[in-house]
C-alpha cells in the first residue's frame, strides 16, 4: 500500500530530536510523500529546508496561519512563533518567489475561535482574499485552516476562480460540507477518524475521489500518550475502507492517485 500524508508540521519541535528515525518509521510503513506546512514567515522557511533535504518523501506548502497573520499569540506551542504581524504582501511575494519549490499554499484560512473582534475578523477576511488571489494567480491548490468560520471560509472560496481546495481537518455542519462536497473541494481525514465520528460523516459524504489522508502531526494522534507521527495516516484509510465499504488497499490506492492529482 502507498500512504500519504497531505498535512503535517515535521520542524515541531518534538520531532526534531528523531527526526530521521521518523522519517524511516514512514518509509518502512508505506508512506511514500509528506507535505510539511508552513504558517508563517520562521516556519515557511523551516519547512522549505526539509522538503530540500529529505526530498522526494518530503514536500512543502507555504502559508498564513490566520492567527499568525494578525500577530496575535499562537494557540499551540512547539513551532517557530511569530510575533508581529506578518507583513502580507512581502510574504505572499516570498511565496510566489519560491512556486516552483512547493506543491501549495497553505496552511491558511480563517479561524473565529481565538478570534472574537469583529474589526480582526474582517482582517482575516481580507488576508484570506490575499492568499486565495495568490493561488489563483500562481495555480497552486490552496490548504485551507478554518475553525469556527467554515461557512465564511466556503463564501469567500465560492466567490473566487481558485481551482484546487483542500480542506484540512475540515470540522463544518453537514449543511456546509454538502456544499463543499458539491462545489468539488478535497477534504484531507485525520489519523484521529476513529475517535471523531465527524470525520467519518465527512468520509462517507464526500466521494472517494474527494479525500486525502492526512496526521496534523504531532497533533491529533489517534495513539493517547505519543505524538502524532506520518505512519498514523493508516488509521485514516482503515475507517474510510469501512465507511465506503472498499477494501484499504483500494482506499490507499485512490488516495495516492487523488494526492497525485491535487499535487502533482
């Protein structure tokens, strides 16, 4: 079986003592690429570096985290903080600069629950609108953070000519996801699956054509106790092998192609 994980943070700083031995673990389970995710201008870079050093497995997306752009403190520690407000356009601009270096932008997105001021929100609004004309313009699938602001987030997509959405851990009501299901977006499922039945509703509710695998490593592990690690992206294909009834190796073959698809 070939395992994929669409979303992932490998410069966390739990992972940086066994870094290789991870990336061994991944290959020795099946695990043929990882996209590391950037959220801001410390991490863009970081995750740069290791899609060049532990290329081909490793590949990378660049991103605004909406929380980072506004300067605001993170809600997770363990990556690279930043501090200020990100400076939109030079980074949007360091990002077109290196399009031929990453498989796509993001994370990025809007996120209302640590976001209460309505004056931010509308900010996060229009660096979203940012981000999304860059994916337009440079033709990159866009990884979409949202929380507590899917049905914003689906209004601002809807409304641009962005051709590739992947929404990441995607935790909308029914109503919402139907319509990203229509509107033909991928949805990448978590290791975590088999606790949430959310993401099993999303499962069965999206096309298998419209799913991808993925950890949000170290997070989200479906292990209590151990971070979050790439290998765990079985999970993922064990419970959508039940959800629709396939067998996993279909599963995983369908999610190979789909993250070749989506990725390239």
């Amino acid at each position: 079986m070939i395992l994929t994980d669409a979303h992932c943070h490998l410069n966390h700083d739990l992972y940086k003592p066994e870094l290789d031995a991870l990336l061994e673990r991944s290959k020795a389970a099946g695990v043929k690429a990882i996209i590391c995710s950037g959220v801001n201008i410390p991490t863009n870079r970081e995750a740069l570096a290791l899609a060049k050093k532990y290329a081909p497995l490793v590949r990378c997306s660049l991103g605004i985290y909406p929380v980072d752009a506004l300067g605001l403190g993170a809600d997770e520690i363990g990556l690279a903080r930043q501090v200020h407000p990100i400076d939109m356009d030079d980074e949007l601009k360091f990002i077109r600069e290196n399009k031929d270096n990453i498989v796509g932008i993001g994370e990025a997105g809007l996120d209302f629950h640590w976001v209460k001021d309505e004056q931010l929100r509308e900010k996060e609004k229009e660096n979203f609108a940012k981000v999304i004309k860059l994916a337009e313009d440079i033709k990159k699938p866009l990884i979409v953070h949202t929380r507590e602001a899917e049905a914003e987030c689906i209004e601002l997509l809807q409304s641009s000519s962005v051709k590739t959405v992947v929404l990441h851990c995607f935790m909308a009501r029914k109503h919402v996801v139907k319509k990203a299901v229509d509107l033909g977006y991928y949805f990448s499922i978590p290791a975590i699956i088999q606790k949430l039945q959310h993401f099993r509703m999303v499962a069965e509710m999206a096309n298998i054509n419209q799913l991808l695998s993925e950890t949000d490593g170290p997070w989200l592990s479906p292990i209590p106790g151990k971070p979050n690690e790439p290998a765990n992206v079985i999970y993922t294909i064990r419970n959508i092998a039940q959800v629709k009834s396939f067998t996993e190796e279909e599963v995983a073959n369908n999610l190979w192609l789909n993250f070749q698809r989506v990725f390239g």
